[in-house]
C-alpha cells in the first residue's frame, strides 16, 4: 500500500513539472539572472547652469545658455548613460552691459555666422560611455565621459572628464567641455579657414561648462 501511495505521489510530481515546464530551480536561476533596472533621474533645468566661453586674440566673450531637458540613466549609484537638450535661442551675453552692444553680439551670435539657431534652434549631447575613475580624489573628476554632441543638425563625437555623484535620489555633475567651432560648421573669422585675419580672428575652440542637477523620477 505504501509503495503504491509512493508511486503515486512521483506520478504526480512528474506530472506537474511537465505540466508547468519549470521547475523551482530554473525559476530561481531565471530571477537571478535578471538584470537591475536603470533608474531614470530627470534634469532640473531650473536647478542647473549651463555657460559658454569663447577667446579670440583681443579678448573674450562668455554668457549662459538654458537646457531644455535632460535625464540620466543611473544603475547601483553609477551613471550609465544620459541626454540632454539645449535651447540654442536662448544663449546670452554676459560680458557686454551696453544693451546695444549686447543685443548685436547676440543677434549675431544667433545667425548662420555662429549656430544657425532660426534653422536649428536645439543642441544635443547624449552619452554614449561614462567610465568611473578610479580612486579619483575628493572633488576632482571622478569619471571618463563620452558622448556625441549635435550642433547646428552636425554630430561628433567628444570626450572629457566629469565629477559625478549620486545620492539620496539626487544625481550632480559637472564638467569642462571644451568643443571645435568648426566640426559643426562654425567658421565665421577662423584662422584656420581665412587669411590675414590678424587681431579679428576668433579662436576655433571654446568651452561649454556644465553643472546639472538631476531627481529620480518616481516609479
């Protein structure tokens, strides 16, 4: 009686494992095996500050520029991945308190000569690879980024070093992006492109600075 209530029982297992298909070892390799999910934190553009400067052989020029949006991909407090949006017509002047002044620099500033913003009113960068430095000191860069950057419709690929930190659902970052005017088409008075230019040449690279504030979205 026993072995027949054994046999049964087995029968019973086994079929039931046919049935389903899966056995509870194979659930639990599945579940081990499934990756963490990225967090998505959301750019504060209120929050956060982007600013250009630009050199030529008389001086500078140096303003702000507003972001549109942006987020950053984020797995186990470290950034993987991210974009971000910048409303090209919003770039100011910061340098030149003549209105007049001011408002031709950045009329000008705005045309083809410069970023073409009429045709091309955003820029964008997106984060193809953030490298964690390692044993970075307290305060100074402590990942490698990538990304490619789009201005003016163009797209190159840059690099730079950035100090990132994540905490408490709150991801900062900061870099010195330093960019060639004229991969993008940006030629306007380049040496590089135009003769005797003397002291109205304008350098062909300048740097864009960034320091972003981003929250985790609510899931």
């Amino acid at each position: 009686m026993k072995k027949t209530a054994i046999l049964a029982s087995l029968a019973a297992a086994l079929m039931l494992s046919a049935f389903t298909g899966t056995s509870r070892t194979d659930l639990n390799a599945t579940e081990a095996a499934a990756p963490a999910k990225a967090r998505t934190f959301a750019v504060e553009t209120a929050a956060s500050e982007v600013n250009w400067n630009a050199k030529k052989v008389t001086g500078e020029h140096y303003g702000k520029i507003s972001m549109k949006s942006g987020q950053l991909q984020v797995d186990k407090n470290r950034v993987t991945g991210g974009t971000f949006e910048f409303d090209m017509s919003s770039i100011t002047v910061e340098d030149i308190k003549d209105a007049g002044m001011n408002g031709k620099l950045v009329g000008h500033l705005k045309s083809d000569d410069f970023f073409g913003v009429e045709k091309n009113p955003s820029a964008t960068f997106v984060i193809t690879e953030a490298t964690p430095i390692a044993k970075a000191a307290a305060g100074q860069p402590n990942y490698n980024v990538k990304g490619n950057l789009t201005i003016k419709g163009i797209t190159n690929p840059v690099s730079f070093p950035a100090t990132i930190t994540v905490k408490d659902g709150v991801a900062t970052a900061k870099a010195d992006v330093t960019v060639d005017r004229t991969k993008y088409d940006i030629r306007y008075r380049s040496s590089n492109f135009f003769e005797n230019l003397g002291d109205k040449a304008i350098y062909d690279e300048f740097t864009v600075s960034f320091n972003v504030k981003a929250k985790q979205k609510n899931s």
